[in-house]
C-alpha cells in the first residue's frame, strides 16, 4: 500500500478527515496508546528527553498515535508545525514523506505560517510540490491542489513573498503533473 493511500486509510479509520480532507476531531485519547502523543508539550518533552529520532519512531510505529500527530500538524497551527520541525530531524523515509505531506496540506488552512516557520526546516520544493501519491482520484486530488493554490495565493505578507512565488510555481506544476498521473487529457 503506499504511504498516501495508507495516509487515507489510517485518516478515515481514525476520524481525522473525511475523504475530501476536512478535519474532523481526532481520535479520543483511550483509543490513543501513547499518552504522550496527544499534546505539543508531551511531544517535545519526549523529544527533549529522548532525541526526535526515538520519538518518531515510537509514533510512526503507532499508527494511531502517528495519524493523530499528522492530523494536528495539517491543521496549521503554529505548535503542531512547532511539532513537525522538530520531528523532522528524526524522520526517515515513509515517516518524513508524511511529514512533509502534512506540512503541506496544512498550506490550505494556514499558508503563511507553513511559509514562515516550516520551509526553513522542510524543503519548499517538496512541501509545495504536492503529495507523492495523489488521492485516489483525479477530482480529489486535484480538488486538493487547487485549495493549496488558492490559499497560499491569497498570502499578502510581503516577508515570504519571494517564497509564496516559488510555492506558487511549483503547485502550479502539480496541476500537469496530475493530469499525467491520472492520464487525463
């Protein structure tokens, strides 16, 4: 399975988003297995006692846990994103491609804050350049695509400028990169 559609199915099996990725409250902590899991403080507790690599590895290897950090962090705000950098060190292969995914899709609910705090530690081209794996159709993930364009087009603040034009440029590229995927004309 790959990590989008596993992503999707962890996502609708934990009530983190329906399928058009509207977020929907996460999973109740009893359902959770790491009581850490559940805060920004106990997530960077974790990491300051036990490195992010440790951290992240103890949530990717508890999807529940690991769905819920991802959900909070698409959500955009400024602690969950917090979360991701800090993460970000100690992620590898499948874990920092969700990240990233994340980091992403919370361009649509808060793109001048993912501008600002995460390209610095996660690269623009790929938190811009949309998801490995699109949704399982073309009209869902191009859906997505044009969310993430409209909402980081519409970010004024003149310090990020230069990187909501790159972000622009990129997401814009998506749209071709779709098409193909999906085989549409």
């Amino acid at each position: 399975m790959t990590s989008a559609v596993a992503m999707i199915v962890l996502s609708a099996l934990s009530g983190l988003a329906d399928a058009a990725g509207t977020a929907v409250p996460p999973p109740a902590p009893s359902q959770r297995s790491l009581a850490y899991a559940s805060t920004v403080a106990g997530i960077q507790e974790g990491i300051a006692r036990r490195g992010p690599k440790a951290v992240t590895r103890d949530l990717y290897d508890h999807p529940s846990d690991w769905d819920c950090v991802l959900g909070q962090i698409q959500s955009g705000n400024e602690e969950w994103l917090g979360v991701a950098i800090a993460l970000s060190p100690g992620s590898d292969a499948g874990s920092a491609e969700m990240l990233g995914e994340a980091v992403g899709l919370a361009l649509i609910r808060a793109p001048e804050k993912v501008l600002r705090l995460a390209i610095p530690a996660f690269d623009l081209d790929e938190v811009c350049g949309g998801r490995q794996d699109p949704l399982p159709t073309y009209v869902e993930a191009s859906a997505e695509l044009e969310k993430q364009i409209a909402s980081v087009g519409r970010v004024k603040n003149s310090g990020v400028r230069a990187k909501r034009d790159r972000c622009l440029g990129k997401l814009k590229q998506g749209r071709a990169n779709l098409k193909r995927f999906f085989d549409v004309k």
